[in-house]
C-alpha cells in the first residue's frame, strides 16, 4: 500500500495548531485593536488601547518610570530569580539522579518520587505554604522557641521572598526533566575519556556535561520563562494581592471587563517573551540540537 503524502500526514497536527494556537492569538491580536467600550466588545481599529498601556512612559514626570514599565520590571525581576534558582537546583538533581545513582530502577524510583508533588494542584501547593510561613507558622513559632528571633518575621509571607518560592517550589521540575534528558543521552564514554586525560570532577562538568546538557538547559529555560511571566495565581496568592506582575495586571484588567486593554497588554507580554525566547536561542541552535 502506498504511503500518504507527508502534508497529508501533517495536515491533521496542522489543522489542530491552526485552531488551538494561530486563531486564539490572532484573536486576541485583533481585540487588542478595538475601541474601548463599558458594556459591549464593538470591532474597530484604535491605537487607544497601547496607547493608554504605555501613557507617561516616554515623557515621564519628574523622571519616575510609568506604571507598565515598572510591572514589568517587577515581572522580569521574579523571571531572572526563579530561572536561576531552578537551573541550580534542576541541574544538580538532574546530575545527581543522572550519574551518582547506579541503576535505572533507583533513578526511576527518584525521579519519581520527586515529581509526586507535581501531581497536586498549584493552588493546592502554594497554600501549602501559608502555615508554615505565616506570622504565627511552623517557621516563626519554632524560632521563637528557640530564641533565635524575638518577634515574628514579616517577610516570609506575602513578600517578594515568598513569591519566588512558590515559582521555585513550582517550575523546579520543569527545569529538571529536560536537563535529566540531555544528561541521559550523554555517551558515558566521554567522561571515562575525560577522566583519563587528567581532568578534574569541576573541569569534567564544566566542559563536558555542561555544553552537553545546552538543549536541556534551553527547554527547561523556555519552560520556567513562559510560566513565571504570564503567571497571576502565584502572585496573587503569595503576594497577598500586594505585588505587581503583568500576569497579575491582565486578570483584574480581564475581571474590570476591560477586554481590549487586557488584549494589549497580553500581546506586548508575549513580544516580550519572544524576544527573552530568540536571545536564548541565540546561544543554542535549539533546531540544530533537536
């Protein structure tokens, strides 16, 4: 029997990238250029909308930065923050489960065991936080007991601090897996040669599991990105609706039926993330690598 053509065998993945991901965006694009109205969505074409997102940003007073360019500053602080702590954290879980654990029935038991708790709700997992860090939590009360503290700290809740590590607690995993990939694939053989030339464990890492692991650090990356930036739940939640966030910004636009601004507001977010994607990708081919 004859093979299909190869369009005709991509045509159905096509047709359903086509209505889940190309007609939303366009969508969404479009609504971004409608007039503003109280009560109705009216179709038309008005720069209003990206007007008003960046009104005092170019001309502001008494020098002080407009309000969207500090949301997103304040964004792009929590982005940078929890990308690092998970690279971190995931590239050593990745690399202690990859190398240190001899078999794959105990890699597999531990690989497992570490994503049980993504089996739970996000929601479920950030308010698990809340008694520990509060100001009467686990946290406070045992170093009062102790007599390390006189006075509960404040920032351990609803703060920057507490934000970051609900992101951390929540995107660890998705940093860790796509790293563990790539360190799978690596040809034991290459770090027996490495070995053998004298190189030390540090040296080894550095220039041979690393500059492996590039795919898997840039998908992992992309991963933790995209969710940090679009995120409101994690911030409002840990926040106690006291932080700024662009994700945060597009709910209470969305919830004030202010349908076109929020459009707005989410296409320049997703410029944004294009942009912190194609910078990445300028240091790994993610084509070439895959």
């Amino acid at each position: 029997m004859k093979a299909l053509p190869s369009w005709l065998q991509a045509t159905p993945m096509g047709v359903v990238f086509l209505v889940f991901f190309v007609m939303p965006l366009l969508l969404v694009a479009a609504v971004s250029f409608w007039p503003q109205n109280e009560y109705t969505l009216e179709p038309g074409f008005t720069l209003a909308n990206y007007t008003a997102l960046f009104d005092g940003c170019f001309n502001p007073p008494d020098g002080e930065l407009c309000t969207t360019v500090k949301t997103y500053l304040s964004t792009l602080k929590f982005c940078a923050l929890v990308w690092a702590i998970t690279l971190v954290l995931g590239f050593t879980l990745a690399y202690f489960v990859a190398f240190h654990v001899p078999s794959v029935a105990a890699q597999t038991v531990l690989f497992t065991v570490m994503t049980i708790p993504f089996w739970t709700s996000n929601v479920i997992r950030m308010i698990s936080w809340i008694p520990l860090l509060g100001r009467h939590g686990w946290v406070n009360t045992t170093l009062m007991d102790l007599g390390l503290i006189n006075q509960p700290i404040e920032w351990l809740l609803y703060s920057d601090f507490s934000v970051v590590l609900a992101f951390v607690h929540l995107n660890t995993t998705f940093m860790m897996v796509p790293i563990f990939n790539s360190m799978m694939k690596i040809d034991r053989a290459l770090i027996e040669a490495a070995d053998d030339c004298g190189a030390s464990a540090w040296q080894t890492l550095w220039h041979v599991i690393v500059p492996l692991c590039r795919t898997g650090i840039l998908i992992g990356s992309i991963f933790v990105i995209t969710l940090v930036m679009g995120d409101f739940v994690t911030v409002g939640v840990m926040g106690g609706q006291q932080i700024a966030s662009v994700g945060k910004t597009i709910q209470v636009q969305t919830s004030y039926l202010q349908f076109p601004l929020a459009a707005a507001n989410a296409v320049v977010l997703l410029g944004v993330v294009l942009l912190i994607i194609a910078a990445l990708n300028r240091l790994v081919d993610l084509r070439k690598e895959l």
